[in-house]
C-alpha cells in the first residue's frame, strides 16, 4: 500500500469558520458527526496519512460563508507555506452571479490555486440538497462563467446527483475548453436496481464528454461505512466507462474518518484496482490528479 498516492480530495477546517459545525446539530447526508465537530487540521491530516504512501493532495472547498471564499484559500496557502501541504487549491466562487471573474482575479493571486468547486446537487431530500434547483447545470449565465475558467486554466469540480447527470453533460459539452471533475464518481445514493440504471446511464452521458474525469471518492457518506465490495463494484464500472487515465483517487477525509481510518479506506481502494494494470493503478493514484491539478508546476 505504499505504492505514490495523490489524495486529490481532503478537506481541513477549523470549526469557528464552518457554520455547520456550530449551533444545534444540524441532518447531513454524512449522519451524526460528532466526533468531527472540531477543528481538522493539516497536522492531523498528516498524522492519519503516515506510512501510507500519501506524497501529494489537493484541498477541496469546505463551505465557508460565501463571503469569506478567499479568507478560505488563503488560510489554505498559509497551512502550505508552513507544512507543505496541501499541493493545490480547489476554492469556491459563486458562477450564478452576472460575471464571476471580479471573484477569479481575487483567487488568482494565490499560486496554489488549480480550480473552483461550486457545489450542483439536487435532491427531492432536503438534506441531500446544495443547489437551489435540479437543473443549475443548464443555467445560462453559470455556463458563460464556468466558460471563463479557461482564461484561468482551472478546472471546475463537478457535484450532482444522477438525474442531474444530463444537464451536467451538457454543461461539459457547452464548455469543452473547460476540464470537470466529478465528485464522488457521481454520487450514487440509490443502491436499488432502478438507481444503478439511472446512475450507469447519467454516467455513460458524461463519459461521453472527453473533458470529463471521475473522482473516486466519497462512497462513504450514504452507508455510513467503509464497504470494499461497494467500493469496488463503483471503481471497476467508472473505471470501464471513463478509463484509468479519466479517473483519479480522493479520500474525502475527515468526513469518511466518521467511519474508517484512511488506511482501511485506501486499502479499499488499492484492492477494487488490483484486477487493472500496474499503469491503469498509477492513472487513477497518481497520473491522473497530477495532471489535471497541474501539481508538478
């Protein structure tokens, strides 16, 4: 397991700066987090990584208040300026406001900056729900500002839920200038035979867009356990529909920590790609992330 991996999704937060992690405890998706309601920190993350073969990761918005989207990255910088860690910077800007780029030029000063994470997803369950309505993805004036990503060269991180999976397609189609990444390969909640259905097909249409890669990660959250068997039933069909080269490993830590510890989770992961070869194994732990995040710059 000590095989070089870039943990392309972790997030570290300190609690004063997390709305919902103060106040009454609020439902998540996740269920129960108090063991997580506290301040994460780089020096535990790297503490949970020891041993493991964790040489890169890329920090992913941790919902701060919209207003404090660059407090957010640059307390992220001055973790990096004093530890290393993390390699890059996915923030967050509001892409429904009439022309996004006043927010891009203020991230852009920071050097660790590679791409912006606006959370899509919809779901007829409150709590599964981010956006303000099912089809953001379709909405005019977010595709003209996701379009100016590319000045940027940023890549997008892509969230929805499997009905939204067409507008999300299309969104990619009408931006191909523009790389996305789907968060958690797509978020599958519905584990029925009717879910996999919707699921395999919202992703056989986003596949299809070539600037489209998948984020393994994030399977955890709708269990509420580390399951191999489900992790590697999702790795092996993203993998067969994206490629290893469109596909890239996140561990969604400390979330997944409610649960598991990351060398249990990443084991999970190592197992369900044993069956692939040596290089499809490097695309998807470390290529892949390399690339797209641009972490050798």
């Amino acid at each position: 397991m000590n095989q070089r991996t870039v943990d392309a999704h972790h997030h570290i937060w300190l609690q004063q700066d997390l709305p919902w992690l103060l106040g009454p405890m609020q439902p998540r998706i996740f269920g129960p987090y108090e063991p997580i309601r506290r301040d994460y920190n780089i020096r535990e993350y790297l503490d949970d990584i020891v041993g493991l073969g964790v040489e890169k990761s890329v920090y992913v918005q941790a919902n701060w208040a919209k207003d404090r989207f660059e407090d957010e990255v640059a307390w992220v910088a001055a973790n990096n300026e004093q530890t290393g860690w993390p390699h890059a910077i996915v923030g967050y800007a509001d892409f429904l406001v009439e022309d996004v780029r006043p927010q891009l030029d203020r991230l852009a000063g920071y050097d660790l900056m590679r791409g912006v994470r606006m959370q899509l997803h919809w779901h007829e369950n409150e709590m599964y729900r981010f956006a303000s309505g099912p089809d953001v993805a379709r909405d005019p004036v977010l595709q003209r500002n996701v379009a100016r990503l590319a000045d940027y060269g940023w890549c997008f991180d892509l969230q929805v839920f499997a009905p939204q999976m067409a507008g999300a397609a299309d969104l990619a189609a009408a931006v191909p200038q523009v790389t996305f990444i789907l968060q958690h390969a797509g978020m599958l909640e519905d584990l029925s035979e009717d879910g996999w259905a919707e699921w395999r097909a919202g992703m056989e249409k986003l596949a299809a867009e070539r600037n489209v890669i998948s984020k393994l990660s994030g399977l955890g959250p709708f269990v509420h356990r580390n399951d191999p068997a489900l992790i590697a039933r999702i790795v092996d069909e993203t993998v067969s529909m994206f490629g290893a080269d469109r596909c890239l490993f996140g561990s969604n830590f400390p979330i997944e920590k409610l649960w598991t510890d990351y060398g249990s989770l990443l084991r999970a992961y190592r197992d369900a790609t044993q069956g692939l070869s040596r290089e499809q194994q490097a695309d998807i732990f470390w290529n892949t992330a390399t690339r797209v995040y641009r972490l050798n710059e």
